[in-house]
C-alpha cells in the first residue's frame, strides 16, 4: 500500500473508468490529506448508567445494525436519464442554451456532486464520531459514540459503493463542508464537536437524505437511504439529549462562544448547498448562477427543510442566544426555531424494523 500525502484536499473530478473496478485493486494509493487536533481525552471509572436516554440509543444501536452488502439490493437495473427532466434550471439561460444531451449530462453531474457531498460528509462523521468515543466525558456516551462510528463506516462504505458502481464518478469535497469539518475535527473540546457534528451536520444531513429518499428514482438509493436515515435520526437524538442538561452548566461567556459556533457553521452549511464545482465544470458563471440558485424556489423549499430540523433543537439546548438571534434572522433561519425539536423521541419510529415506512 502507497499512501500519499497531500496539504489540502484534491479539487479534480474522479473518474472511475481510469481506475481499477470497486474492491479489485491488487494495489492500492491511499490519498491521504494530514490535520491535526489537540484533542482531550478522557477515561471514564464509572460505569453506571446514568442515563437511561443514552442507554436506549445505543441498545437501539446494536439492535438495528444492518449490511450494505446483505441488506440492499445492488442487482437490480438502474434506469439512467435518457431525456431532459423539468428542472429550477430551466429558466437560467446558460441551462437553456444547452442541446438536450448535456442538459442530461448536467443532471448526472448534479446528482453526483450531491452523492459526493453524502459521502465526504459521512466520512467528517466518522471522523469526529472516533474522536468523541475519546474525548466524551461519560460511560454512556463513550458507548454510543463508538456504535456511531461502525453506523458513520457503514455509511462510507455505502455511498462510496453506490458512487462507484451506480454512478461512475466522483466530485470533490466542497470547499463550505470542508471547513466545518476542519473546524470540528481540530478543536479540543468534545462539547462543541457534538454541537458542529451531531445537531448541525447530523441534522442537515438527515433532512437532506429525506429529500433525496423522496425524489429517487433508483430503488437501491431509495433502500440504502431509508436504512441511513434511521441511524442518522438516533445520532441527531443523541447530540440534543446529550448536550440539553450540559450546556446549562457552561458560563455565558462559554455560550455565546459556542453560539457564534452554531451560526458560523450554519452559514457553511446554508454555502454548503451550492453546487459550485459544477456550475465551473460547465463553464458558467459561477456568480451569476450562484445568484440564480439562491433565488429560486426550490432552493428557499430545500432551505426551509434542512434547517427546521436544525434551528428547534440549538433553541432546546440553549444555543439561540440573544447575541447571535439578530444573525440568524438575516440568514434567513431564524423562524425555524418553533419547528418541532429532536429532542422529543418517538421510540417506536425509531425502533421500526427494516424497510418499514
């Protein structure tokens, strides 16, 4: 095995046809980006339950583990796009400029760009789920954190499989999601990786992978999201009951820092939504397209579902303070906070078996 270390994260498109075939490479070149982070570790010399939430989270955990391998699917055909679909793009010139063979390519290279964000972010999970498996302070936490981290390489696996087998290419990590993910991985304390990870980039994920469920035309995403989605829904469930009793034990200097956190990473993550890379691949305007996408519809529809799952539960735990409200609203998110919160558990949804809906 090569490993090659690189300063920064790669910007090309991949390919798959230039490489060797999905878990056939007799040799492998591992691209390795380097960070590092002062992390805090702690052992923990109790090992009482202590909370029976936690506790419930990680049975459901163990109960509920599934394989990519045995319980999706993978042989059935995918139907791939053979003509122009309507689509928000429609009214931006350089889209309505394109012959109907690239406005399909166009819509392949969407769907791709946005199962590349899926698999990059779910690798920043497992990444930060191993740190806090470290750094949580409690018995109960530190279990659950390290079945969150076989849940988050279960979903690295998946969507890199699908990628690779159902897609054929592979975008870069976008630059919005990258630098929460830098922020997450590097800072020493646990609790604002539980803010950045479980509440923001958990919570949009889980409203995000709902998006994609409901809008997919191949059954094999249709099953493999319905099974993430579960597992995301548990970890969001996680961070919310986890933090709700501790953040109220921090100093309002140490909110309002945490705060400014949560609205840092909420402005990313609105970024976050653009697909610039392919607005650059087709040669548009990235500025005049990014300003396009903002303003229509679907991207104000999409908006309003990802952070009304995120919004009500930084309300619950504490993390809306007066200092950051104002910032909120002229993103355009603060309203959301009255939508319902994470933190009210709905045990038998979360206990449904297998493909159940």
């Amino acid at each position: 095995m090569e490993v090659i270390k690189l300063k920064e994260a790669p910007r090309n498109i991949r390919f798959h046809d230039d490489i060797e075939p999905y878990l056939n490479k007799n040799h492998v070149k591992d691209i390795a980006e380097i960070f590092n982070t002062p992390l805090i570790g702690s052992y923990n010399w109790d090992y009482t339950d202590q909370d029976n939430r936690i506790k419930k989270l990680y049975e459901l955990g163990k109960e509920l583990n599934w394989n990519s391998e045995l319980d999706v699917n993978w042989d059935r055909p995918l139907e791939p796009f053979t003509e122009p679909v309507p689509i928000f793009w429609d009214d931006f010139p350089s889209y309505q400029k394109m012959s109907d063979d690239k406005k399909i390519e166009f819509l392949r290279h969407r769907n791709c760009w946005s199962m590349s964000q899926f698999l990059h972010g779910e690798q920043g999970a497992l990444l930060v789920a191993s740190q806090l498996t470290t750094c949580a302070p409690t018995y109960q936490s530190k279990l659950y954190a390290s079945s969150q981290t076989f849940d988050e390489a279960r979903h690295v696996e998946a969507f890199n499989k699908y990628i690779q087998t159902r897609i054929g290419f592979m975008y870069p990590i976008g630059n919005a999601l990258k630098s929460i993910l830098d922020k997450i991985l590097t800072d020493h304390r646990w609790d604002l990786k539980f803010i950045g990870m479980q509440l923001i980039i958990e919570g949009l994920a889980l409203a995000a992978f709902q998006s994609s469920r409901n809008l997919a035309r191949d059954p094999v995403l249709y099953d493999m999201l319905g099974l993430i989605i579960r597992d995301e829904a548990r970890h969001v469930t996680f961070g919310v009951n986890y933090l709700e009793e501790f953040v109220q034990t921090l100093s309002q200097d140490e909110k309002e820092e945490r705060a400014q956190f949560a609205y840092e990473a909420c402005y990313l993550s609105k970024e976050r939504m653009l697909s610039i890379d392919v607005y650059e691949y087709f040669g548009w305007d990235v500025q005049e397209a990014r300003a396009f996408q903002m303003e229509s519809e679907i991207f104000k529809t999409f908006q309003k579902l990802l952070f009304q799952r995120v919004m009500p539960n930084l309300a619950r735990i504490g993390l809306l303070t007066d200092t950051v409200k104002e910032k909120f609203d002229e993103l355009g998110i603060l309203h959301f906070k009255d939508s319902p919160s994470d933190g009210d558990i709905d045990w038998a949804d979360l206990s449904r078996p297998l493909f159940a809906d």
